[in-house]
C-alpha cells in the first residue's frame, strides 16, 4: 500500500481483491459451510445458498464498499461522516467484529494443533478421532495445547496487523493463490475416491422438501458470516481504494471467489465423508475429528490432512488480521489511542474470552463449572458467542447497513459512488436500489426475528 494525503491505499487492484478475499473467505467456508450443506439436505441447500449470496450477499456488499471507498475512513468515521447520527453502526460493527475475533483466534488455533499433530503424531490422531478431538479441548485436563496455539494464532495476527495494512496486502497476495490451488487439488482427489460418487449426487440432487425455513435462515446467515458482512471489515477495506477502482467488479469478483471457495469445500469434504463411510459431525467435530477419519482412509492421508490443516490455517489468518484491523482502526483512528496500545488491549481481552472459549467446549462442562451442551436450552458459552454473532449482531449489522443506505444516504448515492460518478457501467444499478431498499431489510429483518425465535436451534 502507498500512502496519499494521509491515507494508505492499497498498491494495486489484485492487493485490494486478494485482501478482500482473504477476509472472506476463511474457517466459515471451509470449517461451517460443508457441515450446514449436509445438514440443511445438499443441493437444493446449494440452490438457496446461492441465490442468497448473487442477491442480499452482493448488495450488502456494495453498500459497504461504497460507504468506505466514499469517505475512506474506517467503520465509524465513515458512518459519521455521511450522517452523524448513524455513527453508531460502526461502533456495533466493531464490536461484532471483536466478538468473533476472541473465538475465531481459538479456532484457528486448533488449525495449527492438528498441523502439528498430522507432522509428528498422526497415529494418535488415527487411533480415534473423536477422543484426540475431544482431549485436545480438555477431555483429560486442562487444554494447554489448544490454549498455547489458540495464543500462538492470536500472537500472530497481532503481528500481521503491527505491520500495518501493508502486511494484510502482502500476506494475502501469497496465501490466497496458494490456498485456491490446494484447495482444487483436495477437491479433486476427494471427488476421484472409490465411493465419492454418492457424495456427489447428494451435493447435486435437488431436493427441495429438505428446505424449510431453518435452512433458509442458516443459508442467510453463513453467507453474511462468509462474506464479511455485517461488521463493517469491508467498509474499512474500501476505505484504502482509490477513485478509480470499479467497485462494481469488484464486488462481483470478491463474492464469486468466497462463494467457489465454500463450494469447493462442500466438494471436497462431502464426497470424502460418504467415501469413507464417515458420518459427517457438525460444528467444530466436522472439520477436525470427522476429516481425520477421511484422510485416515486415503492413500498419502497424513500429507494430505497435513495440507489441509495449513490450508485451514490460511484461510483463518486472513481473516482474523482483517477482523482485529477493524477493532485497531477504530481504537486509533476514533479513541486517539497509538496503535502498539490498541493492539496489546485487545490482545488481552481477546485472550480472556478465548481462554474461556476453549475451556467452555469440554473442560468446563466435565468440571460441572458450566452448564452442559445437553438439552440446549442452556447454550454454552462456545455456542452462545456464535449465536450471539451469527443469529444476532452480524445480520442486525447488516440490516442498519442497507436500512442506511436505502433509507437514509439514499441508493442513488451509493450507486454514483459504485460508477465513479458514472465511469464505470452499472447495468443492475436499479434492481440494486430496489433491493438494498426493501429486500433486503425485509430479509435480514426476517432472520433475525426468526433467530430470536427459533433461537439455538438455527445453527
Ligand atoms: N468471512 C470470514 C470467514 O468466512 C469470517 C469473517 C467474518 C471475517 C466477519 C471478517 C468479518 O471465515
């Protein structure tokens, strides 16, 4: 990134696109989206995934693209420069953002665990999945191992982001090619295994009496957590664009690459699973103690396994500094602090709530100190700050957003800053008015109402 008046920009159009991307695309795709495809019934779960991302996933996105490229500022200031009434958008982002940066650290912690473990302890991991899955989170004592790469992630991040912007830039321009390309090598060989057909025609058979309103609201709310939406990161991203980029493809562009990236994860872990005739788990047990038993079922199993971990570790990494810039920007940039400070803050809190994260999973639950996963009507505070992000502040996010946009800065202006004051073609400019105005806050306003009712039953 260079700086002009000031502002740092991104150094050239794929660093902005990359960087974008490597926000987006991250443990949501690969860690949740293959489980909510099997659970939420395959293909016809596909369908509406889809149909969800090209209509409330791309508008919300421009929305924010516009807002930050607009007043290149950070969330709050940007808010507060359009309307100061609506600052507090930002500051709800932030605060999101920081939520899911606490846990996200942790889990992508355990992406480094199991690297570590696929080098130098694979037959442990083999000799049952789900008991090394579970003595990691602290079957049998306390979980230091998951603590200490859960703070080693967190320590990292931190460091990413200390050296400025720039280091987003540069990171992701490396990782995001290489994690594309893993990624359809795993996919290949997953989907050329002995058996994968069936897993195959489960992702491609449309069946759409699988569909009910739990999965529709699940489709909606992994695809605002996969996009990076609702938290103001793509505000804050856009911020670093010049006037001349399109933000229009760029939009297109960021949107399409998440999307393949959790579709080429669906197809490479589904058609694994029914190969190996591994029943899929959800939730965190998916990516990590399920997947063990399929790579321990395929030829060069621990290289591969081994590979899919750091590709699990890239996507996190990229996403986790653009979440943590976002709550540093705000600290700096709003409360005046210095960036060393703000940096270290978090980091302290980050590591509190994480600890308690991690601890919350098992630890917590065979000590009797926290309620147990059972019966679910107490959730676990593992569950309860997913819940708390995913069903509740990041659509909540969302739907101020586009309410902004719709109803208060006014579509026509979002669209003029999307063109360039016209420069750049728009031919949906006014199915993009329509829908940021009333789709979308009749959507979004749905998931949420849904999520309060239905509450931990929506995962
Ligand atoms: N999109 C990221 C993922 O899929 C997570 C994320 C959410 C990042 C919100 C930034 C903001 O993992």
């Amino acid at each position: 990134m260079s700086t002009t008046e000031n502002r740092v920009e991104f150094s050239s159009k794929l660093g902005f696109i990359l960087s974008a991307a490597g926000s987006a695309v991250g443990l949501g795709n690969i860690w949740k989206f293959p489980g909510k495809a099997y659970a939420c019934g395959g293909g016809a779960f596909l369908i509406i995934y889809l149909i969800i991302v090209a209509v409330v996933g791309t508008s919300v996105m421009m929305a924010e693209f516009t807002i930050g490229r607009k007043t290149h500022k950070g969330a709050v200031g940007a808010l507060r420069e359009l309307n100061s009434k609506y600052a507090w958008i930002g500051g709800l982002g932030v605060l999101t953002g920081f939520i899911i940066v606490c846990y996200y650290c942790q889990v992508g912690g355990w992406a480094m665990y199991y690297i570590a473990a696929y080098i130098t302890d694979v037959k442990t991991v083999w000799a049952d999945p789900m008991a090394y899955f579970l003595n990691m989170l602290g079957a049998n004592g306390l979980p230091i191992g998951a603590l200490g790469w859960g703070f080693v992630f967190m320590v990292l991040t931190a460091w990413i982001i200390s050296h400025g912007t720039a280091g987003i830039e540069k990171m992701s321009t490396i990782l995001m090619p290489v994690l594309f390309v893993m990624l359809i090598g795993l996919m290949i060989r997953s989907c050329t295994l002995p058996g994968a057909d069936e897993g195959l025609k489960y992702m491609l058979h449309v069946d759409f009496s699988t569909i009910n309103g739990t999965a529709i609201l699940t489709a909606l709310g992994q695809a605002f957590f996969s996009l990076s939406l609702g938290m103001g990161v793509m505000i804050t991203y856009a911020s670093y664009l010049s006037r001349e980029d399109n933000l229009v493809s760029n939009t297109a562009i960021v949107c399409t690459l998440d999307t393949l990236v959790a579709l080429f994860a669906g197809f490479m872990i589904i058609p694994a699973v029914f190969a190996t005739g591994i029943a899929p788990g959800m939730g965190g047990a998916f990516g990590f103690a399920t997947l063990a038993g399929v790579f321990m079922a395929i030829p060069g199993g621990q290289f591969i396994g081994m590979l899919f971990y750091f590709l699990l570790f890239f996507a996190a990494i990229t996403s986790s500094t653009s979440i943590l810039e976002g709550c540093v920007a705000f600290l700096t940039e709003e409360k005046g602090m210095q960036r060393k400070t703000a940096l270290i803050g978090c980091c302290v809190i980050m590591e509190i709530v994480g600890i308690l994260y991690v601890l919350s999973q098992v630890y917590m639950n065979l000590k009797g100190i926290w309620i147990s996963r059972e019966g679910l009507q107490y959730p676990i505070f593992g569950d309860f700050l997913e819940y708390l992000t995913d069903r509740l502040l990041l659509p909540l996010g969302a739907f101020v957003t586009t309410f902004f946009v719709g109803w208060v800065w006014g579509p026509q202006n979002s669209i003029k800053e999307a063109t360039g004051d016209g420069r750049n073609k728009f031919a949906l400019a006014p199915a993009y008015a329509f829908i940021v105005k009333f789709i979308d806050p009749i959507a979004i306003g749905a998931i949420i109402v849904a999520g309060m009712v239905f509450g931990m039953a929506i995962s």
